[in-house]
C-alpha cells in the first residue's frame, strides 16, 4: 500500500478494518444517503453508485433477453440440489455477464423466495419452492450457493432471501397480520430460513410486507433475535418496494415517517426500497428521525456496516481480485442444455395407466389446448432469447406431420348496437416488439403500446380468439397473435405479445346479461357490456376509434362462429393419443397481489378436457401451471404436471412424453382434492388446523413427494443405527424395470407416542439417484437427533422426548415400502414452572378463537379474542402449582373479563378488567388464587382485551 493508498483499497487487510475505514471516511450526509436502495456515488473516494436488489428467482429477470429456468415451484419438483446448484452458478454468471454490458443489472440478488406453501390458493406458489421446510431449505441452500460461487472471499452475486416471515397471501397483504404461535414458528416457519443461513451462502433476507402477531415484519423483533443469531457474518436486510411507507400510509402502525423509519433501522432494516430510485424521501425520513433523538449515527453506521459487507465480497473494492469480474458465459450451449434438463427433471407424472410413453411407430397426436402451443412467462422471468412450446417441441421430436393441434379458444365477433363489428385494423409496419426486451429497473412502469391504430368498427369486423381464464376473467387475441390491450390513453388496440404487467391491461369481463353493474341505470337487454380489469371501466366506441371510458359503454352482442369444444373433438377423434395441455396464464387469476379463489381448474378448460375424452379415451391430461389443481382422474389414463418450465419447456415435455427421458419429478406440496380440504387463507397454525401433509388427515389427491417413473423400483434392507448425536439409516434401491430412471428416495419420521400433537409424517431427508435397469445402490443418511425434536413451549426450548420414533422409507409421503424404529435416548418432560416463570399468553397448548398479537411496537406478544372478538378459550397443559398458590396477577390491556379453571373445569378465578387507555397500556390485576399440584388450566378471554402475561405467588 502506498501512502495515497486509503486503507479500505488494501486488499492485504481484513474486509472489517477496510470498513472500518471507509465508514470513518464517509460524512454522516454520504452515509444516510447510502441507506436507501438506489445508493449514489461518493465520486471523492472513488466509492461507485450501488443499488441493492435485482430479481433473479429462475434467471435474471427484469433486465432484458436471459437464460429462462424452470419457475422456482418446478426446481422444487427436481428434488434436485445439484441440479438447483448448477443453476443458481448459471443464473449468477448470466447476472456478471449482463452487468458488464449494462451496469443497471444488480449483483445484490433478490432471490430465493423461501415461503412455505402453506396454502395452495396463494397467488405466488410459483415462486417458493415446497410446502416442507426441509426440502425448501435443501433447494434454497443450493441455488444459494450456485449463486454466491465457491471462491472462499469472493461471491459472485449476494443473495437475499424473501420474505420474511409467515407470508402467504396476497389478499390484503400489507395490512393482515399472520398470527403465529411459538411451535409453528420455530417448527415450521423460521426453520427454512435458518438451516439455509446457517448453510452460510445467504448475504440477507427481505422482510414480508404483513405483520406477524400484529407487528409488522419490518420491524420484526425476530430479525435480530432469531436472523442475527444464526450466523457471525454481518447480513444485510433490504426492505420489500414501498413498505417503509407502508408502516405509516397502510397500516397505520406509526404516527410519523421519521418514527416508522428509525423503528425499521433500529429492528434491522439496512437498505431501504421506496420511492423507486427517488431516495429523497428516505434520506430526509432518517435526518429528521436523527434530528428528533429516535436514532443516533451509530445506528447508521451499523446498516451501512452491513452493505459495505456485501459490497467488499462482491469485490466491488478488488476489481483485480475478483475471479468473477471477467464473467461472460450468456446464453451458452450449457445453459440452454441445462435449461432443458432441469425442465425435464421438473416434470411429474402423477398418474399413468400404460398410455405413456408414446413410443408406437406411427402414432398419431393431437395436442389440444389453452396452452398447447405457449411458453408463459411469470413476473419473474427474464425475457426469453428460446422458446419451445409443446406443439413445437412434439413437432420437433414427432414430426409435424404426425401432430395435429387444436388450441381450442372460442372464435367470436363483437357486434355493437348499431350492427357494426369491432375490427383490429391492418398494421403491416408495426415492429414485433416484445414486452421487456429492452430491461427496466421497475417494469412496472412499462408503458403500453400507443404506436398502433385503435380497434374501429365495420360492416365485417375482425374474429377474435376468446380465452375464458376462469372466474369470468378473459383475453381477446387478434389474428396476427396479438391480444387487446389498453395503453394509458385509453384506447383499445392489439398490441400485446402477450398478457402481462403489473396491473395487467390485457383481461376484461364480459358482464351477465340483465347486469346493472356499473351503475349506467339501464339493462342492456341480451347485450354484454365488456369491462377492462385493469382500469374497472367499460369499452366505448368513440369517432376516434375504440377505448375505455367511464361513461356510454358499448352493448355488445357476441357471435361465436366456433367453439373450442368442436375444434378440440375434431383433431380428438382421428388421433391415436390425445394430449390436452391444460394450465394457467401466470399473469392472470393467481399471481403476486392476487390469490386464487378455488382448486378448480377453470370452466373453459374442463369443456374441453371433456370434449376430447368424450371423442378419444386415450386422452392424457398435462397441466402447465404454478399451482396445483383439484381435478378428476378417474377417467384419464395418464396425467403429468410441470411448473411453466422456461424456455426449453416444450422440448423438455416431449422428450418425456416420447421416453426418452423418464419422468422423475415428485410433488413439493401436497394436492387436495377439493376446496373443502383446504384452511383458511389466513390461518397460518398448521398445528391446529391440520394442514400440510405434515397434519393433514384427509385423502389427498395426490400426495406430498407423488411422482410416478416409466421404471419400476424396489425398496429394501432398511437399517437404522442411533448413536450420542446422530442416526445413520441405510437402504437398498433397486430399478426393476427394462429403462435406465431416476427415482426420488425419501426418508419421513414420526414419534411413536408424542405427548402433543405431531407430524403424522416429517420429511428428514431424500435423494435423487439415477439407477440403470436392473440396477441397485444402497443409500446412506445420517440424521441429527435435532431432526427429531420439538418446540417446547412449556420452556422455550427445542426438546428431543424420549421414546420410540418411526423411521419411513419410501417413494412418498403416503407410499411407503419400509419401517424402523428407534429410541434414542431423550429428556423426559417436567411440568410448566408456573410459580417461577408464570406463563406467557402466547405459550398456550391449545386454543379456540385466540389471536396473537403483539404486547408493544417493539417486542413481546399477547393473545386476544380473534375474528369475532368476543372471546378466545387458551389451555396450558401440566401447570406446576407447587404446594400451593394464594393469587394470581394478569398483565392485560383493553377491558373485559378473565376467567382461569383448572382441569376439573372449576373457575376458581374470575377477573373484572377496567379499561386502560389503549391497547398497549398494560395494567396489572391480582386477585385470590388456591390451586397446588400438577394441573391444565383454561383461560378464557371475553371482550376486546389483550393478555401479555399470567403470574401465581404462593
């Protein structure tokens, strides 16, 4: 180092003295400012601009043409972590490669999404990887370190995790509060954060945008309890888009900006991502809160510690060091083939009777349906440089002339009142521009196309193709391929390659007959009106062309000239084998801000499923989609699943079809079969109600970990061995069919006799092997005796029972071929040190109609009545009285009344709570109490009061 050299560019210096450095250079100005997600440039040290966050969740998304992976769900169908490894290392080096050409592309990666998927109907399934947080960890942990590189200093993007905590739903998402108990928080939702930060390839987490227990997760107390715990290295926590603001504009959380940003900085939020790339807002939040006395320079300096973290292993600082800066393998022959191969290993075959694989010489296909010939994209997804869809990838593997296809869309014609058509005009010189081609920063700012005529109207009128998406909810397509858009100035034109958007300008409803919808005061006889989704308003024909409007909607008549059912029959019945590609369009009816309303697969497609089986009983069933479905496959002599598999997807799909590959994909969330199966959007105890395949004690439709192979394969010589810390397990696999495949081996365990509630099942580990005919391996596990332990929410602690435990090996959660059981050696339950400790509301065992919410802004929990607000029943299980008790004092807010029962259902105590001034001003009641030994007690709660505590003196 010379003397003009300052220390934090002395590559011989540990990364903490070189932050150290530079942080004592940087004026308080330049420091604030770097707090927010678009942090400018300090040009007088040299010190770059950097913006934290770029979207890489199945590829670098956002920015333009990249590698295309299969949606996050459907690498969670690979049981594959080397797989996901190698591409998470793709992903990443496409990131250097397109950030060498274009400095807006992020190395700070927002991704992977590690949500459980808890609930089917969340409208952003696609992106989290299982419903288990065993196996989202082992996925996540993979793409993480595919992400972050293997260099011992040196990381080739950082990744972020999202979002933290408890989030899966969309309704009401910025508002809803997910109320969490102890043992599903420690037993379910922190757990696959935390095995993939402790894995050590995770730079930070995004916080959620609800709350948790009634705090929002931007001031989450767990961030620095639980997150900061984990691990020694320094982890940056970058806030999701506008929920800094959120604390005060939505949820009413704060008063103040200045006191919502300083309680967000002070919890752990380091970066801050509002306003866009405008940090004005930010930077005048933090000077204001440090004007006030709510934060200090030392809290500064502490979240822009952390950034400067990332940035120092990012080799931001070591250009000449850094083995990735000359990264420029983009869209190799190696991406693309493993684009295909993890699209081919996504693929589930969820049922089969013999009709595949298609290997007959000569064999006749038709492919009919929705998404027969489409490649769909997600709001995560690059822009594709490929594409393959099925038709093409049949058409390539078959030849065209043995593939017939019918998409099966309804034809129509939009006739006016007036006896005109709505008619797409010619427009021969209009470029083929593609949505997202050129990359944003937020593409949610993508305008639509206005260089494009307007729809008109004439005597003729143009034939749209109708696609009905379910739950009234349509798309009209022009002949050139182009779908009916709505641009910001109102008009309607075909111009959209395909559905997308934040706020999706391509749907529309046509409005019952007889609606009085909209207010316009009259009927419309047996006309429709056709609403735009996006805008909420009616489509007017004007002399200026066609447009949307709030006032004199057009009364439409629609003409089909062919439905999608004749089409479909019509290819069905001169194929041999009929494939129906069924599925979603991952911009409408469950996305992000959107959750699906049913399991059903929408009513358009279930016609034309019926028409073709109904003309061709050889008829397989494939569904394209981000989530599953209920169907029937009782009649269906084959039935596949994939996630939207990027853009080798087609090409993937036919080679599993024709044998070439065997399809080895297993479930990563259990499939219901029936609405009615289902919990609450909002409950989030899967302890209590039952969900998951973990709890759940109905028939599923398909199984947790399901996936069928065109081999057959042979499970045996299950052995376990317990030791002091660990127990090894060891079988046999043996592929007994005539085709080299994969199989998925999964390991599950349960406790013979637990003492509460639970897992019926719990994965504890797998592996995906490829076995020849004929072959055997043995597979060897060892498993952590932590595997088999608890929340004991009677102390606080994870507890391993003594007993005996279940060891199942099989091909999934319910097809299980062999057992063992062990007994390792555990530590006995002791009864609740009431006397010592009291009891935290939250620590219940059970509950009916509680809700958790939180005891102060800043930590702490409390239980209140919940929907109805009436009153909420707790039981606490094994309450050590001890030779006795005289009272007992309650922590409470609110008003209403107490009552405590032991198990004899003897109230022995009834407390009267006199309003307090609001919800977290806590008083403290004590009133007689005589209660000795071991008992359960029951709390019950009426009215709208908030208990914190319970606590007995003898």
């Amino acid at each position: 180092m010379t003397a003009q050299t300052p220390p934090f560019r002395d590559s011989q210096l540990p990364f903490a003295k070189r932050i150290d450095d530079l942080l004592s250079r940087l004026t308080l100005d330049e420091r604030v400012a770097m707090l927010h997600q678009f942090g400018p440039a300090v040009e007088r040290l040299g010190v770059t601009a950097f913006r934290t966050g770029q979207e890489a969740l199945h590829g670098v998304a956002w920015m333009g043409p990249a590698t295309v992976f299969p949606q996050a769900v459907g690498l969670g169908a690979t049981w594959n972590e080397e797989l996901v490894r190698r591409v998470g290392e793709a992903v990443s080096t496409e990131a250097r490669a397109m950030r060498s050409r274009d400095d807006r592309v992020g190395l700070n990666v927002w991704a992977p999404t590690v949500n459980l998927l808890r609930h089917p109907l969340w409208g952003r399934n696609e992106e989290g990887y299982s419903e288990d947080p065993r196996l989202t960890s082992a996925i996540a942990t993979a793409y993480t370190r595919g992400l972050r590189g293997d260099h011992p200093a040196y990381w080739r993007t950082a990744p972020v995790l999202k979002h933290w905590l408890a989030h899966n739903n969309e309704t009401d998402r910025a508002t809803a509060s997910s109320s969490v108990r102890p043992r599903v928080l420690h037993e379910y939702d922190l757990r696959a954060f935390r095995e993939t930060v402790e894995a050590g390839a995770v730079a930070g987490v995004m916080p959620a945008y609800n709350l948790v227990n009634g705090r929002p997760n931007h001031v989450s107390p767990y961030l620095a309890e639980q997150l900061r715990a984990w691990t020694d290295q320094d982890l940056l926590v970058c806030s999701d888009a506008g929920a800094p603001s959120n604390l005060v504009d939505s949820e009413h959380y704060f008063d103040t900006h200045e006191e919502a940003t300083a309680a967000a900085l002070l919890a752990g939020v380091d970066s801050f991502t509002d306003h866009g790339t405008d940090s004005s807002k930010i930077v005048e939040r933090v000077r204001g809160a440090l004007d006030q006395g709510l934060l200090t320079e030392a809290d500064i300096d502490t979240a822009v510690r952390r950034q400067l973290s990332v940035r120092f292993r990012l080799g931001e600082f070591d250009p000449l060091l850094d083995p990735y800066a000359d990264a420029k393998d983009f869209d190799t022959p190696a991406h693309r083939a493993l684009a295909r191969e993890a699209a081919e290993q996504a693929i589930v075959l969820l049922k089969n009777d013999g009709l595949l694989p298609l290997t007959g010489d000569g064999t006749r296909i038709a492919v009919v349906g929705l998404l027969a010939d489409e490649c769909k994209l997600d709001w995560y997804s690059g822009t594709l440089i490929h594409r393959s869809t099925p038709l093409e990838g049949l058409y390539d593997r078959f030849g065209a002339d043995r593939v017939d296809f019918a998409e099966g869309v309804d034809r129509v014609r939009l006739r006016t009142s007036d006896g005109t058509y709505l008619s797409v005009p010619p427009a021969d010189d209009a470029s083929e521009e593609v949505r997202g081609a050129e990359g944003a920063l937020d593409p949610a700012l993508l305008a639509g196309r206005t260089d494009l005529p307007p729809l008109t109207t004439d005597a003729v009128g143009t034939e749209l193709a109708l696609i009905d998406w379910g739950e009234g909810v349509l798309t009209l397509r022009a002949p050139d391929g182009r779908y009916l858009s709505v641009a910001e100035d109102g008009f309607v034109r075909a111009s959209a390659d395909q559905p997308g958007g934040w706020v999706v300008q391509e749907t529309f409803r046509l409005e019952p007959r007889g609606s009085r919808e909209g207010g316009h005061g009259k009927e419309h006889g047996n006309g429709h009106l056709l609403r735009h989704v996006g805008t909420g308003r009616y489509v007017s024909v004007t002399a200026d062309g066609v447009k949307v409007a709030d006032e004199n909607p057009a009364v439409l008549e629609l003409e089909i000239t062919e439905h999608g059912e004749s089409a479909v029959a019509r290819a069905a019945a001169s194929a041999d084998v009929v494939l129906v590609v069924a599925g979603n369009d991952p911009h409408i009816n469950g996305r992000e801000t959107e959750d699906r309303t049913t399991l059903a697969l929408p009513a358009h497609q279930r016609r034309l499923l019926e028409a073709a089986r109904a003309a061709n009983p050889r008829t397989a069933l494939i569904l394209t989609s981000s989530y599953p479905y209920a169907i029937d496959p009782a009649d269906l002599p084959a039935v596949l699943w994939t996630a939207h598999g990027g853009q080798a997807a087609g090409t993937a799909l036919a080679r599993v079809l024709a044998g070439d590959v065997s399809p080895a994909g297993h479930l990563p969330q259990t499939w219901y079969a029936s609405d009615t199966d289902l919990p609450g959007l909002l409950d989030y105890d899967v302890i209590g109600g039952r969900q998951t395949y973990l709890y759940f004690e109905g028939t599923p439709l398909f199984p947790f970990g399901h996936g069928l192979s065109y081999a057959s394969f042979v499970y045996g010589d299950l052995a376990a061995r317990v030791g002091e810390e660990s127990a090894q397990v060891t079988f046999t696999v043996t592929n007994t069919g005539d085709t080299a495949a994969d199989e998925v081996a999964q390991l599950y365990g349960r406790p013979v006799s637990p003492s509460v509630p639970r897992p019926r099942r719990e994965l504890l580990a797998h592996r995906r092997v490829h076995l020849p005919a004929g072959a055997t391996t043995e597979l060897s596990f060892e498993l952590p005796l932590s595997a088999f332990e608890f929340w004991d929410v009677a102390h606080g602690v994870r507890r391993l029972e003594p007993g005996g435990y279940e060891l199942l090996a099989g091909a999934s959660a319910e097809d299980i071929r062999l057992s063992a059981t062990i007994e390792p050696a555990g530590t006995p339950p002791t009864p609740r040190p009431v006397l010592e400790r009291g009891l935290r509301s939250a620590d219940f065992d059970e509950q009916r109609g509680a809700e958790i919410v939180d005891r102060t802004k800043r930590s702490g929990d409390a239980v209140t009545p919940g929907a109805d607000g009436e009153s909420a029943e707790l039981r606490y299980r094994a309450c050590d009285f001890g030779p006795g008790t005289r009272s007992v004092t309650v922590e409470v807010s609110g008003e209403g009344t107490l009552e405590l029962a032991l198990d004899d259902g003897r109230a022995i105590a009834h407390l009267d709570i006199a309003p307090t001034t609001g919800p977290y001003a806590y008083t403290s009641v004590t009133t007689p109490f005589d209660a000795s030994g071991v008992h359960d007690l029951r709390v019950e709660l009426r009215g709208p009061l908030r208990l914190a505590h319970v606590g007995f003196s003898g």
